[in-house]
C-alpha cells in the first residue's frame, strides 16, 4: 500500500475529475518565437509530457485575452479571436491522449503589463503615482472606466467560450499577483469610489461579475477555478486573510468550483527602482528571513520549513470559510500534500517547479520511486527565464522545453565512453550516455561524486538550494545504470591509453582566478584555490553539511576580511562570511553594474546584494588591486586615490577560468575527445548539466 494514500486518490473539481490530488497550475513554461498567436509545438510537447507523467489535471499558461495589453506583447498565444482555436485544440487535444483533463489560465496582467514594448498604458482599478507603485519596474497605470470594466469583462467571458470550445474542461481565472484582477480585490491598489471600490463586496464585484458571467455562457459542465492572494506581506492596506476568506465565500456564491490560494510578498528595499514582489515562498528567506515577517505575520504564515508550505495556513483557513476544494501551492511535495490533505487542511496541492524538474514527478510518487526524481532545487532559473522573455530552462532536467528533440534514442553505435570528472556535468553526461547503450566509466580524482557543488552546498547550504539532492540523485541513477565509478584515482595519460576508450570526456572543472599582485602569497591570504583544497581534503572525513556546522567553530578567516571578486563568488562568500560573524569588504575591478554578476538577476540578486548593504557589507569596484599588505589590501579607486583598506583576512573569489592545460595534454588520447562544463566554459550548474545532457545525446 501506497504512503501516499489520500494524494494519489481521485479528486473533483467541479464537474471534473482529476486524476489524483497533485495538479498544475496555470504557468508560463517559457516563450518561443510565437507564429501569429498560436501555439508553438513545442509548448504542446511539454503539456502533453506532463500529461504523460502522471499529474492529476493540467492547467496551461494563460492565453492572451486582450490583445496587445493583455499580457506580454509577442509572448505568448492568443485566445482572443476564434482563428486561434485550432491550435488551441490541439494543446487540449495533447493533453487528454493520455488520459488527463486540460484546464487553460486566463487572466490580464493589468497594471503589469510593460507599456515600453506596447505602446499601450496598462489599465488597473486605480491610477497610482509612480512613487507609490509597488514594484519599481511598472508603470503608471490609467484608472478603468465604467466602459473599459464592461469591455474587458467581455473579453473574458469570450476567451472562456473559446477554450470550451477548443476542448478544455475548464479554465483557472486568476485574480492573484498584482494582475489585473487583483487591483480590484486589493486594498491598496484599488482606490476607487463607486461600486467597485471600498467595501469587501465592492471591491470583488468586478471578479464576481466575470465569473458568474463565464459559468452562465460555458454551462455547469465547465469548471472555474479562482485563484486569489490569501495574503498581501508588507503592503499597507494590502489584502488580510480575513478579506481573502471573505472573498472566497463570495466567489463560491457566484460559481467558482475551487479555490486556488498563494500570498504575495512585497520586498520594499530602500532604492525604490528594486522595489519587487513574489509569491515564491522560499524567496521570503532569501538570504535570511526578515525580522518584521517573524514580528507581523508568524500566525498567518508556516515558516517551518523554510518555505515549503509557507502559504499553507491561508489556504486552510479559506478552506474553513468555503465548501468547494481548496488548493494549496508554494514549495509543495508529496509528503507535505499527503499530510496536509490527511489532516483535512486542504484538498489539492499545486505542483509546478518540481513538475518542470521531472515531468513524471506523480508517476514516479505512485510508483515508489522518489529516488528516482529529479529534484528541484528551488534555484529560480526557470522563473527568471520566463519572466525575462527567454526560451524555457531547468537546473537539473536540460530537457525541459525539448521533449521531443531530447527523447532518449539509443545510440546507433555503442561506445566506450570514459569520462574526467564526477562534477553535474560529467555525472549527468554518463547517465545520459548510459540510458542510450553505452559503456561508461567516470572518474574523480576524490572520494565521492559532486566536484564543485560539494564545496558549493559547504558555503550555501542546503536550506535554500539542496545541492546534495542533485548528487544524490545523478549518483542513484549512475549506479542502477550500470556506470563504473572510479573515485580516488587521478586521470593520467598513461590511464586513458590503459582503459583504451572510443571516447574520452573530460569534465574535469575550471581553474581558480587568482589576482597576480605583491603580497597574494602571504599567510594572511586565503585564496579560493587554497580553500577549495582544504575543503576538499575534509570532504574525505565528513559531508557538506557536516562541514558547513563546524565552520561555526572554526574557519581559516579572520573576523574582519576582505573579499576580492564582486560576482557571484565573491557576493556569496561574503553572505557566507557575514553568515558565520565576520565582517566583510568587497573589491573587484569590475563596473558597478556587474557587482554580482551571475547572480540570478531576479530577486535574487537584488535581494542579496541589499541584504549585504544592510549588513554593513562595502563594495568598491572599478579599482585597481596594487599589494596586498601586513595591514590589509592596497587600492587605487576610480577617482584614482591610493587607499588601504584594512582586515586580517584577504579572501579571493572570482570569476573561474577554463582549464586548457587538460585538454592540452589528452586530446590525442580517443579518437574523440570532449570538453564539458566548467573546464570548456566556466558557468552555473545549470549550464555544466545543459552541456553534459547535451554531449550524453550527441554520442
């Protein structure tokens, strides 16, 4: 019997049945170069991947409803005259070939919507001024009319009738984010004086309006689903859980079949252009938890793990409030939706991330085999690459967005396949290679597989992104495989004419960047290439985890340091400095805008680059290092003025560099020879795995 009882049982939402509990919600994989609205194959080939994964019901990304301010001009498909129909069929179609019912988003971004790429001024329920705008990026809205109200009402109930007849089942309309719908229902951005603003009831009326509008036009056969804020976080006059109760009840009188239920989180830093909002609940931690959450919200909120779940007391006190299904999202998993749906919290959980991560996340759950999943590590790349307009990409699934041009094919001709480096792109190489027929032997000159991302997990930790479970992983599935593992044994010359592979694979990872300046030998430098070594060494005796503890007790840096490099190696070791009570200065000879260069641009870097600032973290770029000194690390800045800068420690972490040498010395050594990850082109583990799925298909 099945651990996950209760999630793996069927559910209804209204006239649909699902097949089981675990659902994906209405989201934007990713964009294509968009044909005249219509949606692209590849889009249809994810959906319908997911489909064969085993979910319990789909929900597709939202579909234009108003063209060209409906959404993001040129990125996505349109749903907004019947010409586009037809291909919206066949994503419907796609999706019940196997067995699964379809449900499509609809909603208007609203005051979201990017007026520089339209021309067009996003409309909202009310006109803010700039300087009271939420989110540094929008612009200033124009304030509905009586006329524009009716007029988009329309639009929806319109694109509704299209997915019904197009095949869906029924659509998720959402009034969540700071869409357009939600500057009705929000307090803070609806200023409005006449029957749409004010009162609980007014303020909903325009989302009440539309829904009953769409079950009257589509019948009881289509299912709504209503998605809403359960909570607006650090927004005065935003939505409180007592208004979202109130306006599920009123949504549940007017036909809404569920109710779908996130927060958003409103980051309000002190330069106002970077001032954002998120409904990803791991974010809220990132890089620490702020105090006034803690303060102002720890009754309303779960923060017990981290974000998974975060969102969930809304989601249950709502389900309190109504008698239709109640669905919960954030950082969700099966053994969280398991308990919370046991307990009667809530009815449904909503998987997206971990589903984009691992298509057959649900199957694999029925199924038992969890070690068999793909993890996500919460690392934000597909978001950011969504939300930027780029094409859809996954840490640890490279396949996502190319089911079908990546379907694993065997090989024409086996090979024996030898690769360098047990890091993410070597270890995902060889499981690549191995589930198309090949001989694959993989060796690491230490004693367990990881490479850099056991030094990664060491400084970052597990709590935000778990490392460790991508090593986890990839080592799981390189032992069913079949791949001979050769860990403690450094790669010779000699040892590739003795193995005799057809091919030889070298992930052997990047060569540090160590600033050739007076004084960078010193016994008061600790450089990256000598912390590394160290933690590499300890790695033999002890886990990251392990390692990451004792670091409280000791650490090989002074309690004042300075920290060379401003990208992501030196912001991170910074945190990780500051994180362990040190006190940290940052020099790089980079511009100011490159400050945290590789840092995910969305919330991510901006949130760590003003928690450093906060915590009296300095950066000087643009300056040139002169010498390092008994005193600390000598400068000539920008302006051209000569200063020391003084700390105990001077710490280097800067941009890698490829490791040439080794491709130098093994070329001649198979009749093909490749260079992969970090030792072709120094990145992110997105980019090692990307190249190692790449080259395992390529073979």
């Amino acid at each position: 019997m099945s651990k996950y009882q209760k999630l793996l049982e069927p559910g209804y939402i209204g006239p649909v049945r699902t097949r089981s509990r675990m659902i994906r919600g209405g989201a934007n994989p990713g964009f294509y170069p968009y044909e005249d609205g219509n949606v692209p194959q590849q889009i249809i080939d994810f959906y319908e991947a997911l489909a064969a994964g085993g979910i319990g019901l789909v929900t597709t990304g939202t579909g234009e409803i108003d063209w060209p301010i409906g959404t993001v001009p040129g990125q996505g498909y349109r749903i907004d005259e019947d010409r586009f129909i037809p291909s919206l069929q066949r994503l419907a179609g796609a999706i019940h070939k196997h067995d699964c019912p379809a449900f499509i988003q609809l909603f208007h971004m609203g005051p979201m919507h990017p007026q520089v790429l339209s021309g067009h001024q996003p409309i909202a329920a009310s006109s803010l001024p700039q300087d009271e705008i939420p989110v540094g990026r929008y612009f200033v809205a124009r304030e509905m009319t009586g006329a524009d109200i009716e007029r988009v009402k329309g639009k929806f109930i319109e694109a509704a009738v299209r997915a019904q007849k197009a095949g869906f089942d029924g659509i998720e309309l959402n009034g969540a984010c700071n869409h357009l719908l939600n500057s009705f229902l929000s307090g803070f951005w609806n200023r409005r004086t006449d029957e749409y603003g004010g009162s609980v009831e007014n303020r909903a009326r325009f989302m009440v309006e539309v829904l009953k509008g769409i079950k009257e036009a589509t019948g009881k056969d289509f299912a709504v689903v209503a998605l809403i804020n359960g909570l607006e976080i650090g927004l005065k006059d935003g939505i409180t859980l007592e208004e979202s109760k109130a306006f599920a009840r009123l949504l549940e009188a007017a036909g809404a079949d569920a109710i779908h239920v996130r927060c958003e989180f409103y980051y309000q830093p002190r330069d106002y252009s970077k001032r954002d909002s998120t409904h990803f609940p791991d974010m809220l931690f990132y890089p620490e938890l702020p105090d006034w959450v803690v303060k102002e919200y720890k009754d309303v909120l779960d923060l017990s793990r981290h974000g998974a779940g975060c969102w969930t007391v809304a989601a249950a006190e709502i389900k309190k409030a109504v008698s239709i299904p109640v669905i919960a999202v954030g950082r969700m998993d099966a053994a969280l939706g398991e308990k919370l749906i046991g307990e009667g919290m809530i009815d449904f959980i909503n998987i997206n991330r971990r589903l984009l991560a691992d298509h057959e996340y649900p199957r694999k759950i029925a199924e038992g085999r969890e070690e068999d999943i793909a993890p996500c590590t919460a690392c934000m790349t597909c978001f950011v690459s969504a939300e930027t307009g780029g094409q859809p990409r996954c840490r640890i699934n490279a396949a996502f967005g190319k089911e079908k041009e990546y379907e694993i094919k065997p090989a024409a001709v086996k090979k024996k396949i030898m690769i360098v480096g047990g890091g993410p792109a070597g270890m995902e190489a060889a499981r690549v290679a191995a589930l198309r027929g090949h001989e694959v032997e993989l060796y690491d000159k230490i004693n367990r597989l990881g490479g850099s991302m056991l030094v990664a997990a060491t400084v970052k930790g597990t709590e935000k992104e778990d490392l460790i479970a991508i090593i986890r992983y990839l080592e799981t599935q390189l032992k069913k495989l079949g791949v001979k593992v050769t860990l403690n044994k450094e790669v010779t010359p000699e040892l590739v004419e003795q193995v005799k592979p057809d091919v030889l694979v070298l992930a052997t990872g990047a060569k540090h960047n160590i600033p050739d300046i007076p004084g960078i030998k010193g016994d008061n430098v600790v450089t990256s290439e000598q912390l590394h070594h160290q933690l590499k060494a300890a790695l033999k005796f002890a886990g990251p985890e392990r390692l990451r503890s004792l670091t409280r007790l000791y650490m090989p840096v002074a309690k004042d340091a300075i920290v060379i490099g401003a990208g992501l190696q030196g912001c991170q070791t910074a945190e990780f400095l500051i994180k362990r009570g040190r006190k940290a200065t940052i020099v790089d000879s980079c511009p100011e805008d490159k400050i945290g260069d590789g840092l995910v641009e969305v919330f991510m870097k901006p949130f760590l680059l003003e928690w450093l600032d906060e915590k009296g973290v300095k950066v000087f770029a643009e300056v040139k290092l002169e010498e390092i000194t008994r005193d600390g690390l000598v400068i000539t800045t920008r302006e051209g003025r000569r200063m020391t800068l003084t700390a105990r420690s001077i710490v280097t972490a800067m941009p890698l560099k490829p490791d040439t040498e080794i491709v130098e010395e093994m070329k001649s050594k198979a009749n093909e020879v490749y260079v992969i990850g970090d030792a072709r082109e120094p990145g992110l583990i997105v980019d090692a795995i990307a190249d190692g799925s790449r080259i395992g298909r390529q073979i």
